[in-house]
C-alpha cells in the first residue's frame, strides 16, 4: 500500500519539484541567496513542536505556567533555528569543479569547492547520490570537498544534483539547496585483468574470419589463416592445416607500417559486458605503458595511437557500446 | 561530541531526579539513579552499551519495581515515572547522534513534568539550566566544530528566546483546560482527617509552605486561626472528619463579610481550603459550606489561588439532632476524663463556666506545651495524658478538652487547621507553614459556637504569630526542624537572607505562579484598554517577528576585518569592480589586480597606476601617506568608481 | 651593488641558456643561505648551472658524484696514520669546499645522505671527536634523479626539509636548444671569470636580512602555510621551517627585484620551489599541483 502510495507520488513529486525549482539551480556555480535556499523545520524540529504542544496541553490542563512557559520557548527556539539556519548558508559560494570520469568498479566521486566570502558557515552538509560529506566550517578560503558516489554500470552520465544542506544550529531546521551543473561523466566497463596477449593485426576493412588461436605463435608479423583464394601465393598456404582439415589456408602476413596492436572485440570470450571489462583491462595497460593501440568493435575500428586523448576516447567507446540507456538522468 | 551529549543528559536526568525525589519511592529512584550513572560511565569510558535484548529485560524489571511500589490510583506519578524511566532506558540505547538527538527532544518534556511537583524559583532555575545544557547538547550533535561554538550559539538564541516566551506567556490568551486530567495526589499537608496525636512522638518537622495569604485592605489581628476541617466524631481514640459531608451554602450574604483577602496555595491533593472564621469565596472552584469552611471542587496537585470573605462566626442555634451530634460519645471508655469532667461540670452551672473551669484545670495542673511528647498506646488514651503524663501539643489538648466537654453535655468539635502565619518585614501577608498546623475545640454556649484553645493557657505565646516566633519554643522547635535555613535563624545575617528568599519566593508566586486567566485579563486591559485587550494576540506576533527580524539583520552583518585606510580604499574599488564584472576571476595580488583592470579598462590606466603605487607605498615599503595623499588617493578612487559604474 | 647583480645573472644566463628563472632562484637560495635541491632528468644542465654559479661566485668548488657504494667517509673525509710522525692526521673530503656540487644525492645509501645532509645542517663535521668547521660560504647543490628511476634512495622527507628550495631546469626553449645544437652555446671549457667576490656575497646576503616585511605579507604566508595544514589532501603539512624560509626566499626575491620591501608577488614566486618538496600530497595529486592550488585558494589580504 505504501510502496503504491510512493509509485503513485514520486513522479508527481518530481515535477512539483521541477516546477518549483525552475532553472535557478542549473548552473555550475551559485551563492546562495533567499531565492536558492529553502527553509523548513527538520524532522527532529517537527518531533520538537510535537513536545511543545504536548507540553502545551499539559500546561493548559494543570494551569501551569512553567510548563506554558517551556513549550512557548520551544516554539520560539524553533523559529530561532529557522532565522539561524538561514543565516548560516547564506552567501555560501559554490563551484562545480567535476565528477572524473573513470571504471564501473569504482565509486565517482563529485568534486566542488565552497567558500563564504561573507561570514563563515559551519556544519554544512552535502548530499550526491544518496553519500553525504559533512563540513564543519566554511570560510573566505576557499576548499575543495569532495563527495563520494556509489559504483554505476558503464554508461555516460549527466551530472545528478548535488544537495546541499544544513540543520545548523540544534538540528531543528534544515536549510537546503540544490546545484545542478550541466556536465557529463563517463563510467567505462570495469577492468578484468587476463593474459589474452595483444597481438598486431591489419587495419584494413577485410573481414576476419578467423580468430586469434594463433597468437602466442611467437611471430609478430603472422596475423592469422585466411581462407585459400586462386591468387594467393602458394608459399603461404599453411600445410599444416591442410593435413588436419583438409582445407587450403593461407598464412596472412601483414608489413609493419598499416598494422598495430589491436584491442579486438571479436577476439575476446564471453558475453558483451565480460569483453568489454577485458578490453578496458587491455587499455588501461597500454596507457601506463604508452604502447600504441587501435580498438576494434563490432561496426566500428578506432585507430592505432598512443595520445592520451585516444585511450580516453576507446574507453568512452566501450561505455558507451550498446549501451541502450547511455545517457541516464 | 556525542560523549558531551549523553554525559549532559545523564546529568539532566539526575537533577530532575533529585527533584522529584520526594515523590518517586526509594527503590525505583535508587535504580534510575544506578541507571543514569551507569550511563554516564558509558559515555565517558567509550564502552559498549547493552544490547537490546538486555535493555527490554531491564525494562520490564524496571515496570515491575513500578507497578508493586507506586500506587496505581496516582496515575500522574505512575505515567511521570514511566516517561522517565523510558528515557533513561532510551539513553542508555543511544549510541548514535540522531537516537541522542530523540532522547534530548523527549528530556524536553521530562523536565516539564518536573513542574508539577515543584514549582518553586530554585527549581525552575534549575530547570532553566537544564534547558540550556539540553540546547548545547543538541548543538553539539550538529556537527559543529567545537564546544564553544554550541555553548556560544544555545544562549545566544536562548537569550533571545526567553523574553518572547514569557511574551507570549503575558500577552497569548489562556486556554481553559481541555480536558479534566488527574490530579497528582501525593502532596502531603500536616493536616489530616484524623486527629490523633497520642502516638506522636514528635511534630513540626515541616517547614514547607501551605499557603500564602494577602489580606486585602489590612493586615487582621492576630491570633490567626485558619479553619480547615472540623472533626465531629469520636471513635474511641481519635477525633474524625464527618462523614456526612456539609451541605452547599446557597444565599450568601456577601456585604456581611467585611473582611476578605487573598489566598496562594501551595500545590495539594487536599480538597480542604482554608478561612478566617466564617469564610466564603467567590471562586468558581471553590465549594462554599454550610459550617464556614470551604473546598476545593477539583482537588488536583497544582498550586491554587481563592479570593477569601471572611467574618467572625455568627449566633446559630441548633437543632436537636445538631445538639445530639455534637454531643455523642462512646459508651464505653476514658472512665478518668468522664469522672474529670462530670467533677468540673458540678462546678459550674452553664457552658461558659465550664470552660473557665477547665481553662484553670490545664493553667494550675501542671500541664505544659511541647512538640515532643511521650507516646501512649494502648487504650483509655485521654485517660493517660490526664493523669500521667500531661505533656502534649494542641492535638492532646484539644481531643481531650473536647471529650470532656461532649461527656457533660456541652456541642463541641474538634478544628484543625492552621495557628498564625509569618508575617515577613510588616508587609501586608503571611505566609503559613506546615509547623503552623494546629487543633482546637469549638463548643457551642448556647448562642454560638465559641472557640476554646488549651494552647492558650500552656501556651500564651504561641497564639501571636507563627510558631518560629514563639520565644519560648524556639529551641525545642527548631531542635525538631529538618536542617533548612530557618534553622539558622539566630544568626541575624541569615535570618535577614531567608526573609529576602521569602520575599523573592512570594512574588515568584503571585506574580509568576499565580498569573491566571483574570489576572491577565486585568493586566491586558491595564496595558492596552479594555478594547485593545482582543489584539494582544496580535500584538505578540508582531513583537516575535519584529525580534526575529531583527536577529536575522544582526547576523547577517558581515565578518568584521580590520582594515587600514588604504585596504579599505581598495576594497571599496574592488567591490565596484567586481558588481560591474571588471575584476579578474582569478586571485591576484592587489597590485596584479590593479593591473588587471588598467589593461582591460583603458580609461582607468592613469587611476590604477597612481592607486597601485600609493598602495605599495603605505602597505608594503610602510612608509604612511601624507595627508594629500590619503586625500588623492580617496578621490582616485571615488573618480574610478564613477568610471566603473 | 644592484650593478654587480644585473652581471651576475647576465653572466649565468651565458652559461646556462634560456633558464632566467631558475638561475634567479638558485641565487635566491644563495642569498638566503640555504641549499639547493634540483630534481631532473640527466642531461637538462644542472652540472653545467652549479659549476657556473660556483665560477660566477668565486668559490672553490668540488664535485661528488654520488654511487650507490659512496661511504660518509668518502664525503667527510678520514683519519689516516701518518707514519712518519707516528700520528693520525685527518685528510678532508670534498665536503670542505665553499660550493659542493652532490651529483646525484638519491644514488647514495641513507646513511651516507645523512652524513651529507647532517653536515649541511650543522655547517661543521665531527670526526673521532674532533670539530672541524665548513668554509663559509657553504653551499650544497644536490641533484636528484626523478624518484621513480630504478636503484634510487628517495631522500626521507625529513631531509628534504633541509633542503632550501628545489627547482627543475626542464627542457630549454626550443630556440635555446637550436643554439645548443648548433653548437653557439656557451663553451664548456672556456673558463668563467668570477664576477663577485665571497665578500661581496656575504654583504649581499646581510642585505637580504635587512628587506623589510609588512604585517600583510607576514599574514599572507601565515594563510598559506595554515591552509595546509587543514587540508585533508595534504599528508605532510608546511612546518615552521618552511615559513621562516618562505619570508626569507621572499625577501631574496625582492632583493632580486631591486626592492627592500616584500610584495605578495614574491611570496608568489617563490612558493613552489619552496614548498613543493615540503607537501606530502595524497596519492592522486602531484606535489606541484597541490602548491598551484594553495596559491589560487589563498586570498590576498588587503
């Protein structure tokens, strides 16, 4: 009942939020000012009037003003924490730095620095995909804070919204406002470490029909068995396969200039995600050790280089490769 | 941060303990209070806290020892000592801030349920402390960075606080209750229903308040009898209440009662008021009785405020039953009294004489007045004081004078209440303790019921005043009193001291205690006229916001930097710079800045050069601007101001 | 003496080609009275910048190269029995020069660092209980391979802290190093005339002590070196020492400059070689990025 109650509602909650918030909030930097922030007694302060007005109907009942007394100071304490809290976040400066990019078996992490030129803040709190970062004070320097997310399936994102909030002083009201930076961040297949060597292959279009069984031959040169067409050289048809099958292949030999190392989708076992983890691996050791790679996927070949540019590029070609839902809120 | 908070609230519930440790039996006050300090040893060792399971154990061991030692009819104790129990209990669970965070929210309504069992001005400071401890506490819970912060912030807001509070306490309109509540009936008086004083071996140990009385126009003369209850029947050995209850009095003659003052209670279950003589009120809570006397319709425990009318008691004659009533004894019993009486009665021909008689039995017999007489047990009780050891305080004498009379056939009644009352530095009240309680006769002559007081003639003295004023007691009382500051009362200093707490504690009373829904409509239409008095309502809210608004201009100053005159030049261009987007986004220096804005506004090159050098100058070669050049470089910087804008 | 200034570094420049900047601090260092750590790869020039500020100084100079057998001994010096006079006399090392280049301080063991480094500190040597006090000046230039290279000792960062400043020469600008191909650059065996005398450094380097600084400059450096102690990417906060150095380099700077005042902006220049090698940065971020940060954090006061 309650979990229908909450299908029924959160959408509808979504778009009153949206309404409300209007784009005030879609900017990478913002000071929070009266039209940002919003101001509400927390749960606690709520459960607090809750003892004051039960404090109020025993006062009233026994005729005691002592106990009036208190419960109309828990009251005023409440709008106190209200004005107080407000007064705390204003003039925070915040600055969306960046969400690196990086694989699925890791955590993001936001990045965003604050400062108040005004006054200083304490005990602000920042909230990003359900993890939150407590900072105790907020001064004209500025600092760096950093919000750790959870892991995420491979994919590119648009930045979620950042909550920034505070119940400063007594916990009894909370100020909160939201940061909304317009920004993508890649999240690429988990490396799966295996010693599926690399080996060079032709970048030409010709279709591979064969796999790479033969790569730990030792022979850097020799790429592969092709199928015996009438104008191949007779000194390459590969006996040895002819006696065990019968059936005339060629030996493929590539020249050095228009091959590479290759970081192929098709030579890879098991199903999509396991290939694209192993490819991740594959990229991510070619980058420590800047050997220059090409990545081929099915209906796409990015060629062989060794800039940083080029790995970034292959890894958000595997976050992104079949991935239906690529872009997630 | 979090040890601050539960060590705090282990203190919290101490105090308020210890402040209702009248109230609680001795058992179950004992555990909470091992309970609290366990908890406080938990929070300041870093041990782990029990499990839940041990928790829930203690918990129903803990209602046990409650439901076999309170009494279940008093039902507000019962349900005060489960809140703190359940707190307690609560505390002991909380490890993390947002559990502590709940406890402090419900030690919030603990400490109120302090208030209606103590109510005086020390404990409500006490409370007060609490208050701020439990607000720091919560602070401190917050992530603040430190103590001092929390400390800081709590009375600041608290400072701020309490005068809108008690605002709203003056000027918000009372609520009439909404619902009858239980009383909490376990506030003791040195009255009782029952007079029988021979088992006591010693009195007067109280020296808590009953009540305050504010005579209106002037102080009555003394002596001061302050009439409770009468006890009508004999049963043997002690005088009881009647059971019969009096009748409501209808048709009041109210001009005939000339006298009339006002009267604070101190809280009490008791539903018994207390009157000058023949006493009526005009409170609606207030039952008027055909003997005199007044009571309490709703006898519940929170302090309670009458008007009084009062007169001297008028001729009455009585009826035939009346007269058998008040006559009626055991038929067995007390034979010495009996022969005592019928031998004083021979002598005398009619009631008055009778007592003039036995007024001179007590005054040459040998009788004497002490707080601390010998206990006699067993039966034939009148007989024994009589004889043996005529020693006694006003309940002897009266049991005793008032069987002699009934057995030669003269109406008489046993009062109690109260004898005298302090009357503190000649102002216009007294204030009656529990060691003022007392007990007489009533008989009737014939015409009137008349009163006779033994005490009168053992003695003398104590009719003038209070009891703590009788010369002649003084040692043997206070021998009897608990250790309290009127112990102390020989040493002149601390008698003074005690007068003036008294002072301060009256007008806690009937000003804090005592503001009721007619004593703020009056004050309402003192202030504001009677046809503004509606809009105080109004008024209250305006005030809170207006405070509020206030509070939020005050912290929206900005951080105070001290600055010299040519930062603060600087700073000025700088702002100017910055609201017309001018200012470099990066942190430059103050000088790199100034060449910012020269390369980028090309208007103010010549300014920025001069600015950037004057600035150098003083702050960096410290060598400080003559007064020209102060001038120059204000107006340098007012001319790139109006540039920039 | 700013004439004499301007030469000095005219001078180096025709030593060591396109290196302005890092020839002005390594005479910051100098007139500060500290030592110098340069960290590059081989072959970027830093034998070729301390031999000329040696030459260029007027100072005796001696070259250790250090290898992975150097002993303290080798650096120090020893006590050998003379047996002509039946006696031990003590042979001094090459520490007991004014300038002592220490080529490649990482390849040494720790416990022959340490004896360099405890020298520099205390500015004399004890041998067999025996005193025996550094010229004056002393000026160490150590070099230092880039960390990772293999069959290195990185310096604790204990040691590093002793170490004044440390710069990296880079590579040349491109023009600098066509000259260089080219063979136009300056001739190695040509020799460099002193420019200065040891008396007029010392002069200079009084001179330094005397460039005034504001309370503002004082609260700057105070901001900077606080910030790193409240981050918590920074393992290895700036100590004390680190502050007085940055005043002091601060001043040099100025001194450079032709001032006797310090400005925000040498507090600025000198920062990074500073206090680089004073950070101990989490993993993730790189000693020079760090400092970059701190600096663009910090506000100026007015």
């Amino acid at each position: 009942m309650v979990a229908l109650l909450h299908k029924i509602c959160a959408p509808l909650h979504h778009r009153l939020q949206d309404w409300l918030l209007r784009d005030k909030h879609k900017t990478a930097t913002l000071t929070l000012g009266h039209s940002t922030v919003y101001v509400l007694p927390s749960k606690l302060g709520f459960g607090f009037l809750l003892v004051a007005g039960l404090n109020f109907i025993l006062a009233a009942n026994y005729q005691n003003n002592l106990v009036q007394l208190s419960s109309y100071l828990m009251l005023v304490l409440v709008l106190m924490s209200l004005i107080q809290s407000y007064a705390n976040i204003r003039g925070l400066q915040l600055q969306f730095k960046e969400v690196p990019s990086g694989y699925a078996n890791q955590g993001r992490t936001y990045r965003l620095s604050v400062t108040n030129q005004q006054r200083n803040s304490y005990a602000v709190q920042f909230q990003w995909r359900g993890n939150t970062t407590l900072v105790e004070k907020v001064d004209s320097t500025s600092q760096d804070v950093y919000i750790n997310g959870d892991k995420q399936p491979r994919g590119c994102y648009q930045v979620p919204r950042l909550k920034i909030f505070s119940t400063y002083p007594f916990g009894l009201a909370k100020v909160w406002s939201y940061l909304e930076a317009n920004a993508d961040y890649y999240v690429y297949p988990a490396p799966q470490p295996h010693n599926h060597a690399l080996n060079k292959q032709a970048l030409s279009e010709t279709p591979q029909q064969s796999s790479g069984a033969l790569s730990q031959s030792g022979n850097d040169e020799f790429d592969g068995l092709k199928e015996h067409k009438q104008l191949a050289d007779y000194r390459r048809i590969s006996w040895k396969h002819f006696a065990k099958r019968e059936q005339l292949l060629v030996k493929e030999f590539i020249t050095e200039a228009d091959s590479a190392y290759v970081v192929d989708f098709g030579q890879l076992p098991g199903d999509i995600e396991n290939r694209l983890s192993l490819m991740a691996y594959s990229i991510e050791q070619a980058q420590i050790q800047h050997i220059p790679i090409a990545v081929r996927l099915p209906g796409l070949t990015l060629p062989s280089d060794s800039s940083d540019e080029h790995y970034l590029k292959a890894l958000r070609t595997l976050a992104l490769y079949k991935n239906r839902g690529a872009i997630h809120e | 941060m979090s040890n601050f908070a539960s060590s705090a609230l282990s203190f919290i519930y101490i105090g308020i303990l210890m402040l209702l440790a009248t109230e609680l039996p001795t058992m179950l006050l004992s555990l909470l209070l091992l309970l609290c300090l366990w908890n406080l040893l938990l929070a300041n060792k870093g041990l782990t806290r029990p499990a839940l399971l041990a928790t829930n154990i203690l918990a129903a061991a803990l209602l046990a020892v409650l439901f076999i030692t309170v009494d279940l009819k008093q039902s507000v104790l019962l349900f005060v000592t489960m809140l703190l129990q359940a707190s307690i209990l609560k505390l002991l669970q909380a490890s993390s801030a947002k559990q502590q965070q709940t406890v402090i929210v419900l030690t919030f309504f603990s400490i109120s349920t302090v208030f209606l069992y103590q109510q005086s001005l020390y404990s409500t400071l006490l409370v007060g402390l609490f208050f701020i401890a439990l607000t720091i506490a919560l602070a401190s819970l917050n992530g603040l960075p430190t103590t001092r912060l929390a400390i800081r912030k709590s009375i600041y807001s608290l400072s701020i606080a309490v005068p809108l509070a008690a605002l709203m306490l003056v000027f918000v309109p009372k609520m009439p209750a909404f619902w009858q509540l239980p009383g909490a009936n376990s506030a003791k008086t040195g009255l009782n229903e029952r007079i029988d004083p021979f088992d006591i071996a010693s009195l007067a140990k109280s020296d808590e308040l009953v009540f305050r009385a504010e005579f209106n126009d002037t102080l009555a003369s003394p002596p001061y009898y302050w009439r409770a209850m009468l006890h009508t029947e004999f049963d043997g050995r002690a005088w009881i209440k009647a059971k019969i209850p009096a009748q409501a009095r209808t048709n009041i003659d109210w001009p005939a009662y000339s006298g009339s003052a006002q009267i604070y209670l101190e809280k009490s279950a008791n539903p018994w008021l207390y009157t000058l003589g023949d006493g009526v009120s005009r409170a609606s809570d207030v039952r008027n009785l055909s003997d005199g006397l007044l009571q309490r319709k709703d006898p519940s425990a929170s302090s309670f405020k009458y008007p009084l009318s009062y007169r001297p008691q008028l001729p009455e004659a009585l009826s035939r039953y009346e007269y058998q009533y008040y006559t009626q004894l055991p038929q067995q019993g007390n034979p010495l009294t009996r022969n005592l009486a019928r031998r004083l009665g021979t002598k005398s021909n009619d009631a008055n004489a009778f007592i003039a008689e036995l007024y001179d039995y007590y005054r040459y017999q040998g009788f004497t007045y002490t707080l601390t007489p010998t206990p006699i047990t067993g039966s034939d009780t009148l007989d024994i004081f009589l004889t043996q050891t005529q020693r006694g305080f006003c309940g002897h004498y009266a049991s005793v004078s008032a069987f002699m009379m009934r057995s030669v056939g003269i109406p008489a009644r046993v009062v109690s209440g109260y004898l005298g009352g302090e009357n503190v530095g000649g102002s216009d009240y007294l204030s009656v303790y529990q060691y003022d309680a007392h007990a007489w006769v009533e008989y009737h002559d014939g015409v009137r019921w008349q009163r006779f007081d033994a005490t009168a003639v053992v003695a003398p003295g104590r009719l003038n005043g209070s009891l703590s004023q009788v010369e002649q007691l003084r040692q043997e009382f206070r021998a009897n009193l608990e250790l309290g500051l009127l112990q102390l009362s020989s040493f002149k200093s601390l008698n003074w001291l005690r007068i003036q707490l008294e002072k301060i504690d009256y007008t806690w009373t009937k000003w804090v205690l005592g503001f009721d829904q007619q004593k703020q409509n009056n004050l309402l239409k003192g202030l504001l006229g009677s046809q503004f008095a509606q809009y105080s309502m109004a008024l209250v809210v305006i005030a809170i916001a207006l405070t509020l608004f206030i509070v939020l201009m005050l912290s929206s100053r900005q951080r105070k930097v001290q600055l010299t005159f040519s930062a603060k030049q600087l700073s000025r261009l700088f702002d100017a710079a910055e609201a017309s987007a001018l200012l470099s986004p990066e942190q430059l220096t103050p000088v790199a800045q100034l060449d910012y804005l020269a390369t980028h506004t090309p208007q103010l090159k010549a300014h920025m050069e001069r600015i950037s050098r004057l600035y150098v100058q003083t702050t960096y070669e410290q060598q400080p601007l003559t007064k020209k050049q102060r001038l120059e470089l204000k107006k340098l910087v007012n001319k790139s101001i109006k540039i920039i804008g | 003496m700013q004439e004499k200034l301007k030469q000095l570094t005219l001078g180096l420049a025709d030593v060591i080609f396109g290196k302005e900047q890092q020839i002005k601090l390594a005479l910051c260092a100098m007139l500060s009275r500290g030592h110098l750590l340069l960290e590059d790869l081989p072959g970027m020039g830093k034998t070729t910048l301390s031999h000329g500020l040696a030459q260029t100084l007027g100072m005796s100079y001696q070259r250790i190269q250090f290898t992975s057998d150097l002993l303290p001994a080798d650096i120090l010096g020893a006590s050998i029995f003379n047996t002509k006079e039946q006696k031990f006399t003590f042979h001094k090392g090459p520490i007991f020069s004014q300038m002592v280049l220490a080529d490649e301080i990482n390849r040494a063991g720790p416990k022959t660092q340490s004896a360099l480094l405890e020298a520099m500190e205390e500015g004399c040597v004890s041998i067999d209980s025996e005193r025996y006090t550094l010229p004056s000046p002393f000026f160490v230039i150590a070099t230092q391979n880039p960390q990772h290279q293999s069959g290195t000792f990185p310096l604790p960062e204990s040691q590093l802290d002793r170490f004044f400043m440390r710069i990296s020469l880079g590579f040349p600008p491109a023009d600098a190093e066509k000259l260089l191909i080219k063979g136009l650059g300056p001739q190695r065996h040509k020799p460099i005339k002193p420019i200065i005398t040891c008396d007029e450094l010392q002069s200079m380097q009084n001179q330094v002590d005397n460039v005034s600084i504001a309370n503002t400059v004082v609260d700057y450096i105070l901001a900077l070196v606080t910030l790193t102690r409240h981050d918590r990417d920074i393992t290895h906060p700036l100590s004390p020492r680190a502050s007085i150095a940055l005043a002091q380099g601060a001043k040099a700077w100025a001194f450079l400059e032709g001032r006797d005042y310090v400005m925000p902006e040498d507090v600025q220049a000198v920062f990074a070689s500073i206090c680089e090698h004073r950070v101990n940065p989490h993993d993730n971020y790189s000693q020079a990025s760090v400092c970059d940060d701190i600096l663009r954090r910090v506000k100026v006061p007015l």
